[in-house]
C-alpha cells in the first residue's frame, strides 16, 4: 500500500514539473546529431533552437544545454556549456 501512495505521489510531482534540462554533446553535424547518455542520440528533427542559430553554429565536440517539454520529444538547444 505504501509503496502505491509513493508511486502516485511521485507521478503527481513529475507531470507538474513543465520541462527537464539536460546536457549534451554534438557528435555529428551532417547529419547533425546529440547524445545526451549512452543510448541516447538525438537527430535534427528532435532539435529546436533559438532564432538567429543554426546546425552550422556548432562544432563536433560543443557540450550543450538543452531543455525538453514534459512528455515531448522535442527538445530545446539553450545555448553551448562553457567555463566561467
């Protein structure tokens, strides 16, 4: 029963949370791709990004930020990770 209640509460608190970020890696840009973990490469038609940035702003390598609506696929290219 308890273990029931902790389920429930915990998908009331998920679908309340409007959006997840994550960290990325650009591994390829023809066809541009993403890998946000080991099994998980995002093509371009799962990216969205900023008016004004296109694949060409980037290079193999950039390390990104990106933010995913709750329950989509489509996830959002923020900006690249760097060093303060």
């Amino acid at each position: 029963m308890f273990n029931a209640m902790k389920q429930i509460a915990e998908n009331v608190f998920e679908a309340r949370r409007p959006a997840d970020w994550y960290y990325g890696k650009v591994i390829s840009l023809s066809p541009f791709q993403v890998q946000i973990d080991q099994k998980t490469v995002l093509k371009k038609n799962f990216l969205a990004v900023r008016d004004g940035v296109s694949a060409s702003s980037f290079k193999v390598g950039d390390k990104l930020i990106l933010l995913r609506k709750q329950g989509g696929q489509e996830y959002l290219i923020l900006d690249k990770k760097g060093a303060l």
